[in-house]
C-alpha cells in the first residue's frame, strides 16, 4: 500500500509540473512544495548539489533524524490560547538542546485535547543547524520558504511548521492538479444545467447569524479576567525552581497548582516556591521516593498569587 501511494503521490506530482509549466495559465496555478532532504553528512559537507532544488516550487528544507527531532509536551488545555509561549516555557524541561540555542515550532494541526490535557507536537533544531540549511539553498540561487523537520510516517507531507518563523509553514496554495479537477467539474455542471439541469441556490438569514453574539464576547472576556493567567503562574513556578529540578505535571484550577516532577534533593523545594512572591502555601502532596537514575519524584500544591491582587 505504501509503496503504491508513493507513485501516486509522483504522478500526481509530476501532473502539477506539466500544468504550472503551461504557458499563461501555468502562471495562474500555485506549483507544489518542493521538498528537499537535508542530513547531517550534507550540512557538515556544506555542499548542496543544484539538483536537490531543480524545478518550481517554494523549496522546503527537511531536516533528517540527527539533524532535527520532535517532542511531544504534555501541557494543560489553557495552554492552547498562547501556545508557542507555553512550548518555550516547558522547554528547559524536556529539550536535549538548550533553549538559548534551539529552534521550535509547535504543530498547532495535530494538538490532542483530552479532558484538562493538551499533548502538543513539537519540531526542534539547533538554530544554527535552521541557518546553514537556509544558506546551503540559497547558496544555489533557491530561496527556502520554510524549514521543517521529518517524520517517519510522511516524509513527502507538505510541511505543517517552519523552524524559520516559529509558526505555522505558509502554504503555496492549491495543487495544480486540483485546481484542473475543479475546473473539469465546473464545466460539467455548466454542461449539465445547459442540457435542462435547473440549480437554484438559496441562502437564507440565518446564515447572517453565525458569529458569536454579543453577550457571547463578553462571556468569554468575563472569563478570561477572572481566571489567573496560566503563563503567569508557570513562569513564577519555573523561576522559583533550580536548574536540577524537573516538572513532569503542572496544573491549575482556579488559584490552586499542582506539580509533579523530579529532583536531586527536594526537600526545599516548598520553601523555594513560598519565597516567590506569587506563590504561597507549597507543601508536599505525598512522600518523595527514590527513582533509578538518582533522582526523587516529588509531589507540590501551592497557591497561584497574582501581582494585582486579583
């Protein structure tokens, strides 16, 4: 099955070509991602051959196992509406490169929700490694349009982030192919109300009414300013721990926190967290116990302090 997608997707491929090649209309058509593979035997090379980027189409820089990787963080739900924030604030936690150093992208598209959990993919390099890809193509004339890093399970899949922005890749458009399909069925519908087909369309009011009311707005604005900011109280918890202190839970209901992680020694963890003025009350939920790699698992509630007052 695999092997018999592969050569659709080159058929289909090599279509988009021909018809972004056609004169007047091919300029019309957005031509498809042009992927190109990049290993750390090529980056340490520092040599790109000009056909890894011949033919159109916005090229996108693959970074192979090695030379990137993914995560996947384990946040809570409320940290979907600032995403990239809370990424870069887990980071220290679980990233084998340091945060000062790496690039990141979160694949917003394939973020699991599950009950007050959110399980968010994300894409990580070395900053350097984004910026010598980028110049390894434009060092033949190309200009990259996003750089992402593969997966096993779709390796020619257009690409979902770019390590160069942070964010989501852009995307070039429809594929020509699909673009001549739609064309095709266009005028098959035409054909077929000209031979005696009658299409009467109709749109009604309520079509008018689909964004939210006004009293929706403010329900949901009410709710913002009465729960505690969820960046806020991590940033407090993270500043307030040290550097051999790991968090492998957080969580938040209402002002009450929750953490679970791990630690050489934590026993003055509770006294760390009370020293932080936004932070009160931190004791131990449960007894530490000893792990196999040397550390302590360890279980904290605190209270969440805000600096207004609220």
């Amino acid at each position: 099955m695999s092997a018999i997608l592969r050569s659709l997707g080159a058929w289909r491929r090599a279509v988009d070509e021909t018809l972004a090649a056609l004169p007047i209309i091919g300029g019309l058509l957005a031509p498809p991602w042009r992927i190109v593979p990049l290993g750390v035997d090529d980056l340490r090379s520092g040599v790109l051959p000009p056909s890894g980027v011949a033919g159109r189409g916005p090229v996108v820089v693959r970074l192979a196992t090695g030379a990137g990787l993914w995560l996947e963080l384990e946040l809570p739900r409320a940290a979907a509406g600032d995403l990239e924030s809370a990424v870069e604030l887990a980071l220290p936690a679980h990233s084998p490169i340091q945060p000062a150093r790496a690039a990141f992208a979160a694949d917003r598209s394939a973020v699991d929700v599950a009950g007050d959990r959110l399980h968010a993919p994300v894409a990580l390099a070395e900053a350097a490694t984004v910026a010598q890809a980028v110049r390894l193509v434009s060092a033949v004339g190309r200009r990259v349009s996003a750089v992402d890093v593969a997966m096993d399970a779709s390796p020619d899949a257009p690409p979902s982030i770019d390590l160069i922005t942070g964010g989501p890749a852009l995307r070039p458009g429809p594929s020509p192919s699909l673009v001549a399909l739609l064309v095709a069925g266009t005028l098959l519908l035409v054909g077929a109300a000209g031979l005696g087909f009658a299409f009467a369309p109709r749109t009604g009011p309520s079509l008018l009414a689909a964004s939210p009311s006004a009293a929706a707005m403010r329900d949901l604005a009410l709710a913002r300013e009465q729960s505690p900011p969820l960046l806020a109280a991590l940033n407090a918890v993270s500043a307030a721990l040290p550097a051999t202190a790991y968090l492998d839970r957080f969580e938040i209901a209402g002002r009450e926190i929750k953490l679970a992680g791990r630690a050489r020694d934590p026993a003055g963890l509770p006294a760390r967290l009370d020293a932080a003025p936004e932070l009160e009350g931190a004791a131990f939920s449960g007894s530490t116990r000893g792990l196999d790699d040397g550390f302590q698992a360890f279980e904290i509630t605190c209270r969440f302090v805000p600096g207004d007052g609220r």
